[in-house]
C-alpha cells in the first residue's frame, strides 16, 4: 500500500520546525515510519527484536513506531517529536529540510521502478493527454511523475483539461467511471487498474529510474552527536535486507500481512522497487553523478507548485549536500544532507 504517501495535507498544515538547539547525547530515541513496500523492514524490525538486539549492542534504546498518516509522520518528525521518519526524497526537502531542520539521509533503501504509473483509458501516448482532464493525488509523487512524463514530450500541466485532486482510496472507482479519462497512481492501485482491458499504462516511474527515492532521515544534530544511533539504524536495517535478498518467506510473509496483502502481493510489489539489499549498491547510488540532477529536478517541482518551504525565493532555496561535498540550491542553507558514512559502514562488514 502507498495510502499515505503523499503531500495533499502540506499544504493545509503550518509545521513549526522546531530543531534542537543544542543536540546532546543522549541514549533513547524514536524513529517513524508508515506502510509502503520499502518501508515495511522496519515493522518488522521492531517486532521481530532485531532493533532491540543492535540497540542493545550499542548501549541505547531505539523505538520504532507506526504511523498511519505519512504526512503527520513527517510533521512530527520535523517538529522535534521523532529522531528519525521514513520519508522520500521529495518530501524530505519540502518538510523538513524546507522548514529549517537539518535533515540527513541516512539509508537511502529504494527508488521506485514501475510502482508509480500514468494511465489512460483507451489508445494512445503521452502527447493525447493534451486536453484531457488527469485524476491524481495532487502535490504527491503521482503529481511529480506526471510533470516529469509531459516534459518528455513538451507538454505543460496547463495543457492538460486540468488535474483533478482524487483521493487514493477513491482511484480504482473513478477509472471505472465515464468522465475520467486518465490517472496517475502508484501500486497496489496500478496493478489493480490496469485489470481492466480499457487501461493502458502511458508512463511509469521506470522511465524515470531513481528519481523517487525511499529513504530512512535522521536529524543531522541528533545523528552528529549519537553516532551509536546511526549504526544501530543501519545495521538492524541491513541484517533484515540480508534476510530479504536470501528470500526468507517467513520475513516476507510478516511484512505482507503487515501491509494487508499476501506473500504473493508482497513480492509483486518488491519486483517493482529497487531495494538496495547490498549496502554497497546504496553506497554507489547515493554517490552517482545522477543524483543532483534528480535533486534539482525535485526543487524546481517543489518552488513551482509552492512548496518548497514557507517563502522560498527560488528553486535553489534549500541548499542540498551530497557524499562528495558538492551541493546543490543554497551553500549558505544546506538542510538536507546524502551521507554514506554509516551505509560503508555496513559495507565494509564495521558495524
């Protein structure tokens, strides 16, 4: 499920970002996350001790709690109630990193790769969506998809017959309907949809491969201070990608029930999400010369529907650092961070 994946809510919600102001060390934290296909390791990890034990080993206690709204997930999260959220990367620089809280990608755990789709009724390509109205969550990585998939063809969201906010929980009923001719959603809904013989998939986040990215975020000061957090994070996280990438049915199965689908559905899922189960390919992918661009394509979204932070001046509001040192947007506001340190870490067996 990908229910509360997106950003409707933002806009409606005044986050006061409130960071620490003096980070200390301390040895009890709590990390956030909600139901979607890569994110399900970390239910798993709370209920199946593994956190406990790596906690454990560093001498500090980590809770993970489920959150059911993803968006309230990140909102706490930005205000100072969670040391950590699972978060994309889109939502990681319009929340927090946009409302001033210093936010640093610890493990960067997937990119979607086929679960995000547009899809049209009829016959047809991209260029047919000119003029013909597009139901989609609004300011949610569907909406980001579909302004990626027109520029391919130079085509304008104001070309469109308009875009018309639709509730995920509502998409698979509304393609049913006559008056909507085409929608962008993401997985289980997709695969749902594209059942019906009158579904043709125009676009999907494959054409686009790493640009929506699943991550674990961590406030940069908490992180700076407890560096024992950020390796028990990452090495819980990666013992349990061991167990996936060996394809343990048990550890699949409890993540599928957890998310309200079975083994099947859950692998049906997984097959169009690149989880990076080596910690070294999320070392490379988080390093790739790709990654800036993507971050710049995201910030010129973000300022263009308005989200990019309370009073962005431009695209280039929110400074973005990466492993190598380089940065994109503001070098005088850098608030998001692309850190390998930890996932070498666990790369180099350090953990």
């Amino acid at each position: 499920m990908r229910a509360f994946r997106n950003l409707a809510a933002v806009t409606a919600v005044a986050v006061a970002a409130v960071s620490p102001a003096v980070a200390q060390e301390k040895t009890e934290f709590r990390v956030a996350w909600s139901i979607y296909v890569g994110w399900m390791p970390w239910g798993y990890l709370e209920e199946s001790g593994i956190m406990d034990k790596w906690a454990e080993k560093y001498g500090i206690d980590v809770e993970i709690v489920q959150i059911n709204d993803y968006v309230e997930s990140i909102n706490q999260y930005t205000a100072g109630a969670f040391d950590g959220v699972s978060a994309t990367n889109m939502d990681t620089l319009s929340i927090p990193a946009g409302g001033g809280v210093d936010t640093t990608a610890l493990i960067v755990g997937d990119f979607s790769k086929g679960n995000d789709a547009i899809i049209l009724k009829g016959e047809g390509g991209l260029t047919d969506l000119a003029d013909k109205p597009v139901n989609l969550v609004e300011l949610s990585v569907s909406h980001y998809l579909l302004a990626r998939a027109l520029d391919s063809v130079d085509l304008k969201e104001s070309d469109l017959g308009g875009v018309i906010n639709t509730s995920d929980a509502d998409m698979i009923a509304a393609f049913q309907t006559d008056d909507v001719e085409a929608v962008v959603t993401w997985n289980p809904l997709v695969s749902t949809i594209l059942e019906d013989p009158a579904a043709n998939k125009l676009f999907d986040s494959s054409d686009i491969p790493g640009e929506i990215i699943d991550l674990m975020v961590v406030n940069t000061e908490t992180l700076e201070a407890n560096p024992d957090f950020g390796k028990a994070l990452v090495g819980a996280w990666y013992e349990v990608m061991g167990l996936m990438a060996a394809g343990d049915e048990e550890v699949l199965t409890a993540m599928a029930e957890a998310s309200g689908t079975d083994l099947e559905g859950y692998k049906a899922q997984l097959a169009s999400t690149e989880m990076f189960y080596d910690p070294a390919e999320a070392v490379a992918f988080t390093a790739s010369e790709e990654l800036p661009s993507t971050m710049v394509n995201v910030a010129e979204f973000l300022f263009d529907k308005g989200i990019l932070g309370e009073g962005a001046p431009s695209a280039d509001f929110v400074g973005v650092a990466y492993p190598d040192g380089s940065v994109t947007g503001d070098e005088a506001n850098v608030r998001f961070r692309f850190d390998t340190t930890y996932m070498q870490m666990a790369a180099d067996g350090a953990l």
